[in-house]
C-alpha cells in the first residue's frame, strides 16, 4: 500500500480543519445550509437603535431564535424574528427590545404567553411590549438631573455670596452653637436622670422579659388559639358579611324614616346659635359695665364676702369640671354567629363610664329569636263547651339592654335590663383587661333561664374576638357561638351629651 507524502498528509490535514471550523461554525451561528427552518414571526417597533440583525431572540431569558432582517416599513423599523424549530410561542405573547446588562448587546424578549392559548403560525405578526430604557436614555436623564443639581448649587452660591446671604448664615452658625452650649448645659445638669430612666427602661424589660418565660407555654396556647379561631372566622367571614350589610340597611332605613326630625333639628340649633350670640353681646356689655365699677354688680364685686363665697364657687365648679374630664363615652358594634341554628345575632352599644369602677352599658340587639308570646285561642267543637290552644308565637325584632356596672379590681358586677328582661351578669379581667371572662344569666320567668358564658381577647385598642356558650343550661337550644367587634372612644358624642346629668358625676 502506498503511503501518503507529507504534502497529500498536510493537505489532507487542512482539508478536515476546514470541514470541522466549517461544522463550527454552522452550530455556533445556528446557521443551516438551504433554507431555514422555523417558525417567523414579524413585530414592529418605534426605534431599534443598536439591534442589528443576527441578535437574539429570547424567551423567559432562553434563546429561542434570530433576528433575520430589520428593515422600514412605512418609515417603521420592523424585525424579523426566526424560532427555533420546536418552540411554540402563545398568541398573547409580547415582544421588548432588552440588554444584556447596563451596556451590553441588544437582543429581542418575547413572553411566554398564557398556557392553553393558541401558538402563532408562522408569518404571524406579535404585539410589541413596553421597551426597557438602553443606556443613551439613562445618560440623557442623568444629564437632566445634572443639569437641575447644578442650577440649585448656583442658586444656593448667589444667596450665600450676597452680603445678606452672609450675615444669615453668621446668624445661624452663632444660634447653633448657642443651641448646642444650651443642649450640653441640659444634658449635665440632668445626667443623674437620664441615667435613672435607662436604669428603669434596662429593669422593665428584664421584667417583661421574665413574664414571657414564665407564661411562654400559656402565649403559645393563646397564639394557637387565635389561628384556629381566625380560620374559623374566615370561613365564615361571607355570612358575617351578610349580617353586617343588612345591618347597615336598617341603619340607613332608620336615618330615612327620620330625616324630617333631623332637619328641624338643625333648624333648631341655629336658631339656638343666634339666640347664643345675643346673649353673649349683652354679657359683653354687662361686663364692660363690671369692669368700670358701675351698677349694682361692679359694686359687689368689691366685697370681701362675696368674693370669698366665689372663691368657694369656683372650687366646687373645679371639682365639677375634672369628673366631667374623666367622664368616658364608647361606641362599639358585636356581631356572633351561632352554630345551632346556624343564625347570626349582632350588638350595638354605648358604655358610659363616669368613673373608672363604675359604668354603665346601653345595647341594641338584633336577635333572630325576637321575642316569644304565648297565643291563646277558644275553639268551639260540636257544640260543646270552648276548648283554650296555647301556642308560643317568635317576632323577630329588636331587644334593648341597659345595665349599670361597678368594679372591685378584677372582677365586675352588672345588674339591670338584659336584652329586654331583668337579669345580671359578671365579669374577670385579667392581661390588663385585655382577656375578659363574661356570665350573664336573664329572662328568669322562663321556664329555664337564659344563661350565656363568653370569653373575649382585645386585638390592641380597637377590635376584638369572643366565643362561647349561649342557652348554658337549655339542653335543647344549647349553641356555641363566635364573635368578632371594635369599639372606640367618641368625644364628639361626649361632648353632645355633656349637658346630660349621670349619676356618680
């Protein structure tokens, strides 16, 4: 066999280097010889300033494709885009024009789409999307921006280079350091006391700190507690809805019904304000008359006697004054959803508390159970004398409380109307009053009375979560319930009702 020179044997050598860089250089490019294959999509957009063609084409970051031509059409840059072969693009995708980083080449981002929508056909022509900002647009913003900076220092250099523009900052510099001398003076004077207050806030939080140890097991439970209960009350948070929604129709029923009192209500306080103003002309007159020493009260005036009988008056009226600020009005709404019958009932209420062991509750309920009568009818049969039918009739209407309240530290004792019949309840409050512990017992000519057993958790200042017991110890009406309400304080309406006179005031 003859064997090849070194000249057929170099030759040879090149030829398949040529044939390799060739393969290469087809699967690097994605390039294929003859026509090529995939799908081409058409997309237009206001300016392709540094995409050329030969870009890529990219979906969800994954190149996908080649930009094969950019041409004008209509003095409109459009692209050419050719998907690989394989790749399914959904109509409702959209294409963007993005970077390879801050600087980096240009290339053509196409959406995913929605699955299950149809794909494009080829030749089809897909939306363009918002287009990211390339780096000419970020440079010519930094120069605006530059540009305002700059203006804002030469406004700031005139005013400091004007004489008045000295002697202001003079001004200022010299106020500081007075302010700063005055801070350091504070600061030494008080040091003995800025010392206790860390010493006390360091004690309080070893001390809250030795709480949550001691009670971690108890919060734990309570935190447990909470989650079971707010996936209870978002299960039934659509029927709670319902209640709260006719509860706001009735609302405005009611404000309907009466909005001729409402008017002439107003009507009356401007004719009272107008009857105020002129009282209050004629009390600047008679103490105009005061301040001059004349008539029979300016003459009084200089009395020793009276003077102290007022001193006296005015102590008493001090006194009048600070129980009236202590005075407290709240306004809250409870709604609670029973599971048997499966019904919801819902609270309005008013709590007037005068002092801090003492208030008392006004409530209006909406009770699905209304109030029971008995219905006694005569029937007359065959001629023979009346036989009596009793039947207990239900009317669905509202019920009324009013209670009055008086505390012994952790424990509360009301008594009084409860939902529209005598009764009495008691209380424990413990977490500062933030874990309540309710019982009331009502309705006592019943054949068994009313007995309901509640415990409620205050989230912060506002709202609030129960749950419980209702019809304790009736075997046949027995219901657990839960509840969910916020109450605040309303000074408006204190204000209002200040002329009112409460007991205990």
């Amino acid at each position: 066999m003859k064997l090849l020179t070194r000249e057929e044997k170099v030759g040879l050598l090149v030829v398949l280097a040529l044939i390799s860089l060739a393969y290469l250089t087809i699967r690097a490019g994605h390039l294929s010889l003859g026509r090529k294959k995939g799908t081409v999509l058409y997309v237009s957009f206001s300016n392709v300033r540094g995409l050329d063609e030969g870009a890529q084409v990219r979906v969800a970051g994954v190149e996908a494709g080649r930009v094969e031509e950019v041409s004008l059409v209509d003095g409109t840059p459009r692209l050419k885009l050719l998907i690989f072969p394989g790749i399914k693009i959904h109509k409702d995708a959209v294409a963007s024009i993005e970077s390879l980083g801050f600087m980096g080449e240009k290339y053509v981002e196409l959406s995913p789409g929605t699955a299950g929508t149809p794909y494009f056909e080829s030749g089809s022509t897909i939306q363009p999307g918002k287009a990211g900002q390339d780096f000419e647009q970020v440079a010519e913003q930094i120069g605006l921006v530059a540009q305002e900076v700059k203006r804002v220092i030469e406004a700031i250099d005139e005013t400091i280079a004007s004489p008045e523009g000295k002697q202001a900052m003079k001004q200022t510099l010299a106020n500081l350091e007075a302010i700063t001398a005055q801070l350091k003076t504070i600061l030494e004077q008080n040091s003995h006391a800025v010392k206790a207050t860390v010493s006390n806030v360091q004690h309080l939080s070893a001390t809250l700190d030795n709480i949550l140890v001691r009670n971690e097991a108890q919060i734990s439970k309570i935190i447990d507690d909470l989650q079971k209960f707010a996936e209870l009350l978002r299960a039934e948070s659509p029927r709670l809805a319902d209640r709260f929604q006719s509860v706001a129709q009735s609302l405005d029923d009611l404000i309907a019904e009466n909005r001729s009192s409402l008017h002439q209500t107003v009507v009356n306080a401007n004719q009272l304000v107008l009857k105020l103003q002129t009282a209050t002309d004629n009390v600047n007159s008679l103490l105009s008359t005061v301040n001059k020493g004349e008539g029979t009260i300016g003459k009084l005036i200089k009395d020793e006697t009276l003077y102290r009988e007022a001193q006296g008056t005015l102590a008493g009226l001090k006194d009048t004054l600070a129980k009236a600020d202590a005075f407290r009005l709240y306004l809250g709404y409870r709604g609670e959803y029973l599971t048997r019958p499966d019904k919801s009932k819902s609270y309005i209420s008013l709590k007037l508390q005068p002092r801090q062991d003492k208030y008392y509750l006004l409530e209006l309920v909406d009770d699905f159970q209304g109030m029971t009568s008995t219905k006694e009818t005569k029937l007359y049969i065959d001629g023979n004398g009346p036989v009596t039918k009793r039947e207990e009739v239900c009317e669905e209407r509202f019920k009324f409380s009013f209670q009055i309240a008086k505390r012994f530290e952790d424990v509360v004792l009301r008594g009084g109307l409860i939902e529209s019949t005598g009764g009495v309840g008691l209380d424990y409050l413990s977490y500062g009053d933030r874990v309540q512990l309710h019982l009331n017992a009502w309705d006592f000519t019943a054949d068994k009375p009313h007995l309901k057993l509640d415990v409620g958790y205050h989230l912060g200042k506002y709202f609030s979560l129960n749950t419980g017991f209702d019809h304790l110890i009736d075997n046949e009406r027995l219901s657990y319930f839960l509840g969910a309400g916020f109450s605040f304080e309303d000074e408006d309406l204190k204000y209002l009702l200040g002329k009112i006179p409460i007991p205990g005031l």
